[in-house]
C-alpha cells in the first residue's frame, strides 16, 4: 500500500488518487449493502435498512467523486448536494451501529429526525433560492463539515458508551476526524477548482473509514448468527445443551469409538420445591445444580438437560474417572444448594447405542432414587434386575 502511494504521489496525480479511491470506497459499500440486504431479509431489523440507506447516499458521493476525478464538472449545486449527502450518510451510519446494539428510544428518534433537518433544510432552502444571497456554495460546504464534525462528538458521547465494540468505533471515528481536517484543509470545492496534490495519501482515509464500518457490522453479524445457533442448540433457562444436540453428540462420540460415559441426575423432591416455595425458587435452584454440574464438566465433557428436573452429562476425558465425578457434583449440590440429587452413571461398552446408555444410566440414577436418594450408584446389570424385581413384588 506504501509503495503505491509513493508511486501516486511521484506522478502527482492527484485525479487518479482520488480515481482509485472512489472506486475502492465503491466497492466497499457495495458489499456492505448487499451483506445488509441479505441479513434483513433473515433478522428484519431495522438497522440493517439504515445501513443499506446511508451505503446508497455513500455510493452516490464516491459515483460523484468518480466523474470529477475523471475530467468531468460538476455545478455548484451538485457539489453542495455532494457534500451534504455524505453528511446525511455519516449520521444514518452513527445511528444504524447504535442500532445493531439498541433500540431507538422516543427521545433518540426526535433526536435523530432533528439532526436530519437540521442538515437538510438549509441545504434545500439554498437549491431553491431561499436563503440570503451572502449564503454562499462555499459557505454551506463548510457548514456540512462542522455539522459533520457535530454528529461525530455526539456519536463519541452517546453512541461510544452503549455498543459492544467501542474502540473499533472510535477508531473510525477518529478516522473520519482525520479525513474532516484534511477536507477543511484543502478548503474542499472541490477538485475541478484546482485541487492540491498535497498528501495525496490522504484521499485514502475514506477507505479506511469504510472498512472499519464494515468489520464493526460483519462482527456484529456473525455475533448475532452464533447467539441464534446458541439459542437453538441450548436449554432457555439453564443454558445447558437441551435434549436434541446432546443426542447427537453421543451419538457422534459413539461413532467416533470415543469411550463415553453418562452421569444422569435427578433432583430431589423436586415437586414439593415447586409446590411449596413457588417456580421462581424451583427455577433458580435448578439454574444452581446445572452450573455446578457445568463446572465440574468443564474440559472433560458436556452437560445437558435433559427435561424438567432431570440432567445430564457426558464424560469424554479418558483420564477422568466418571464415578469420581459424580460424586463430586453430588456432594457440591448438598453442600451449596438447598436440595440434593440421585445420581446414575454408566460407561459405553460395545454394541450399545446412545439411547440405551442413557438409559442405563437413568435406571443407576432410579436404584439411587429409590433406595434413600442423595446417592450415587454406577449402571449394573444385576442390580437393576433386582430393582425391577422388587417393584414388582
């Protein structure tokens, strides 16, 4: 990139600077546009069409840029359009990333519609020859450059502090700083009136500005794609992996010749915890037991619900002892919670199917439930024979 630019600045061109970057700044947008479009048309929110708005309005700025830096003249008129355009483009884009995190409240709505006609009135009241005569081309190109500089220290203020990625953020902001000052600098009416080649580097700033933007929504985008994935794959309340994708992960780990083993807990008298200190009690104890069970699974396994009260947990660790294991989440969930847990395990052996491990474990975690609960007890074909003997005396 340096030596391009070094070769730019020795051929003192700064029409084909401002050529190549116009046409990069269209690129760019272009992409992020279509990347909002087909996001919207997935999420449907509604910064992704403040976005697409503000990547129209940028798009038409650098289609501008593009016929000047190729010979062509532009009016005064169109050059005052131009540079309030890009103005507009800059707060929809401040607004569309507060978006991406938060809600427009009532107030930020009036906020943002004010700050639009502040912009655009003037802008229009001068087109149609409503304005004084000493209000000048010069002077309301110069007027979109501090009403710039304005929505960057109130996006600075306000924005910076509510979104999840605040110094990518200001990074482009202070970007887009640069890029003001070098426009007031070259006192910008603009390159058929003799534009300086001085910094040519500078017409470059753009870029970078647009390509902050667009790593800002990528990331976003894909945050918000893998919480929705999350949400699928996971149990609303505890956050452990709900039934489905726990299945299908021992059922891949079985394939695989992984030797796995299932811990299958049940709570306590869950019901009576239910019926007497109410579901919000009985929801948060449940949230307790599955956190500890997560601690104590972590780098060794997963855990899952598996419905209502009961859930579960896969070792896949060789060097982990399973028995170990669960005895520690039994003792933990005594110690730090005001309920206890039957505890069943049972290691895969050959020719057995997921289904019918987890179900062995379940019948260990019955014999525990049955005879005086708070218990751990390891899958034995033998002992669950008698279990069913004597229930059936």
């Amino acid at each position: 990139m340096l030596t391009l630019l070094s070769l730019l600045g020795t051929l003192g061109s700064p029409s084909l600077t401002g050529a190549i970057s116009a046409a990069c700044g269209l690129y760019i947008i272009l992409m992020m546009a279509l990347m909002c479009v087909i996001i919207y048309s997935r999420q449907r929110k509604k910064a992704y069409i403040l976005f697409s708005v503000a990547a129209i309005l940028i798009m038409t700025y650098e289609a501008m840029n593009l016929y000047s830096a190729g010979g062509g003249q532009m009016q005064l008129q169109g050059i005052v359009w131009k540079n309030a355009l890009e103005a507009f483009a800059f707060l929809l884009i401040n607004a569309a990333v507060f978006q991406l995190y938060q809600k427009l409240k009532f107030v930020e709505r009036w906020a943002l519609l004010l700050l639009a006609a502040l912009l655009l009135l003037p802008v229009m009241a001068w087109t149609l020859n409503l304005l004084p005569a000493w209000i000048s081309a010069v002077k309301l190109v110069g007027f979109t450059l501090f009403y710039r500089v304005l929505v960057l220290i109130l996006s600075l203020l306000f924005i910076t502090p509510r979104i999840g990625q605040p110094k990518k953020f200001i990074a482009g902001l202070f970007i887009y700083l640069l890029w003001l000052s070098f426009l007031w600098l070259r006192n910008d009416i603009p390159e058929e009136a003799g534009g300086s080649s001085t910094l040519l580097w500078m017409l470059f700033l753009p870029l970078l500005y647009y390509t902050t933007l667009f790593i800002i929504l990528f990331e976003r985008i894909v945050e918000l794609l893998q919480r929705i994935y999350r949400s699928s794959i996971t149990d609303g309340l505890t956050g452990l992996y709900n039934r489905k994708y726990f299945s299908g992960r021992l059922r891949q780990y079985i394939d695989q010749g992984i030797r796995v083993s299932i811990i299958f807990c049940d709570i306590d008298n869950f019901k009576k915890l239910n019926d007497t200190q109410g579901h919000a009690r009985a929801d948060e104890v449940l949230k307790q037991v599955a956190q500890i069970m997560e601690e104590e699974l972590d780098e060794i396994g997963l855990t899952g619900r598996y419905g209502g009260e009961e859930l579960v947990a896969m070792v896949v660790d060789r060097r982990a002892k399973v028995a170990h294991v669960a005895e520690r989440i039994r003792e933990r969930v005594a110690e730090e919670s005001i309920v206890t847990i039957s505890v069943g395990h049972s290691t895969v052996k050959k020719e057995i199917n997921p289904d019918e491990l987890v179900k062995q474990a379940d019948q260990a975690m019955y014999i525990s439930k049955t005879t005086g609960k708070n218990k751990v007890t390891a899958y034995k074909a033998t002992e669950v024979k008698k279990s069913r003997a004597a229930r059936a005396q």
